[in-house]
C-alpha cells in the first residue's frame, strides 16, 4: 500500500481503517495523528491530547468557513477538551464533538457521506476497538 505523500492528500475523503499508529483512506497509509479538512488530508503533529492547541488547530481556523462540525478523536482515553479551544471554535461558528478517535473516525465517515460541512482531527492510536 503506498504512503501519503509529504503527509498531505488533496481532496477529503472517507478513512477506511485506522489502528496500529495511523489510517488508511484512499488506497493510502499514513502513520501518525491526521486531520481531515476540506483542504484534504493533512499530516497532524499530535500524539496525545495535552498536545491539541489553538495552533495546532490553525487549519482548521483557517478553513472555518467551509466547516460546521469538527470531530476531535481523543484517542482512547476521553478526556477533558480545553473550554478556550471550544470557545475559539465557537466564535468560528464550528460545533467541536470530542470523543474517541473510533467513533470519531466512524461519525466523520457518516457525515462526509452526507455531504456535511465536516472535519476532524484524529490522534492515531495502536489499537482500533
């Protein structure tokens, strides 16, 4: 299976699979954490919740008039989602969901299917539940 390149991919698509480190989607693998925008897939420096900042969030800021909701895969630990990050979120009329990256890589699938205005950012995880 071939790599995304550069970690980027040019146009959002469906993730087909996720688990041992990364996701496959669109005939590709790609390693590491992963956000899926309008912009396409992007390669996502997060390994951990504690490391989801407004800054490591600009794509999606950058892209928030193309985005409605924004699924945040926690990865498996739930855990707390900074108030100020929803609040940014918020003032860029993006609805943020913060869950499990399987069932956030599951509801992104779903809504993408839809046509909705979606995007996530999903930390990778080892193992997919």
């Amino acid at each position: 299976m071939a790599e995304a390149g550069q970690g980027f991919y040019p146009q959002q698509v469906g993730i087909d699979g996720y688990g041992k480190g990364g996701f496959r989607f669109a005939g590709l693998s790609h390693r590491g954490s992963l956000l899926c925008l309008p912009t396409g897939m992007h390669a996502w420096p997060v390994s951990a919740a504690t490391g989801i900042t407004l800054e490591s969030l600009a794509p999606v800021l950058a892209a928030a008039d193309q985005i409605d909701v924004l699924l945040v895969g926690l990865g498996t630990a739930i855990t707390g989602f900074d108030k100020a990050i929803r609040q940014a979120l918020r003032e860029h009329n993006i609805i943020v969901e913060a869950i499990a990256t399987g069932g956030a890589v599951r509801t992104y699938n779903v809504l993408l299917a839809e046509d909705r205005a979606i995007a996530a950012a999903l930390i990778a995880v080892d193992d997919a539940k």
